[in-house]
C-alpha cells in the first residue's frame, strides 16, 4: 500500500513509500517520503518504520501517555501534557533526598539488572511495574522532588533572612 512498497512473506505489511518486508515471516515496515531509499524488514516479526519527521506511539485511548522519538533523536522520551494530568499533590523533596543519599553511587559493567532493581524498590515507595526495568516515566516522578527541596530550602532561607523572594531559573 503506497509507492514501490512490497510485503513479501507470510502475514507481512508494508506501506508508505520504498517500504519492504524483505520476505521476513510477520514484519511490518513503514517508509515515509523522505528518501528514495528502501527501508527494509531486518527480522522476521519485527516492526520496522522510517519516520524522520519524529515518532508517538500512545497507550491509551485518550491520547494522553505513550513515547515519542523526535525528528533526528536517539532516544525515547515519555509524552506529557499537564492538562491531561490529575491527582497532583505535593511530594516531599526533603525525604526524596534522603532516599536518593541512600543509593549506592557506584560503576558497573551489565550483567543482571535485577540488583539495582532492587536497590530501588527498597529505597522509594515509587512503583514500577516490572521486576526487572527502571521505566523512564518513573524517573521524572523521583527527580523533580529531589531538584525543587534545594530551591525550596534556598527560598526558606531567604525568607528567613529577609532577603527577598528567591529567582526563579
């Protein structure tokens, strides 16, 4: 479906334009405009697409979470808007800090993830839904707190002092 697209193999999709399955069993592969070259499948069930104007992917109906690679980027960011949010309320930064001071600061070479798994789960309340994975929209939730207790307690202090209100960054 498109321009010079083939879907070649069993239960394989191909669509945009200069898009192949590569005769791989099960893949999808997406190609936009942006160039003449072919994209193709590297894997049987696999999910290949060319999107250089960016990628979203949402994992609910609303449209209100899920990830977007940007135009050119490298890594996977988590979709956020502050007004398809609810339920904010204040965490405290102070025992945030304490938390993190509590983390090993250490290097490491990848072996099994499971040991900094636990690190934290024994070390916040923050939940994560796997046993194995420190998911990215976790971390946001962590290092806001621990980033605004210095700028709080700096704002204290100047009240305090009667040094005025603190400035904003």
């Amino acid at each position: 479906m498109g321009d010079n697209t083939t879907a070649s193999g069993n239960f394989t999709t191909a669509m945009g334009r200069n898009a192949s399955t590569n005769g791989l069993s099960g893949s999808f592969v997406y190609g936009d405009a942006t160039t003449s070259g072919i994209v193709n499948a590297t894997a049987a069930n696999s999910f290949t697409v060319r999107a250089a104007g960016g990628t979203t992917f949402y994992s609910n109906a609303g449209l209100s979470t899920g990830v977007s690679l940007a135009s050119g980027g490298g890594a996977w960011a988590s979709v956020s808007d502050r007004n398809r949010k609810e339920n904010f309320r204040d965490e405290d930064g102070e025992a945030a800090l304490a938390k993190i001071a509590a983390l090993p600061i250490q290097s490491w070479s990848y072996k099994s993830q499971a040991p900094s798994i636990r690190h934290w789960r024994s070390s916040t309340s923050l939940p994560l839904r796997s046993r194995l994975v420190i998911r990215n929209v976790v971390r946001p939730c962590l290092w806001l707190p621990t980033l605004t207790a210095p700028a709080y307690r700096l704002r204290q202090h100047r009240q305090s002092t009667g040094q005025g209100r603190a400035r904003s960054a």
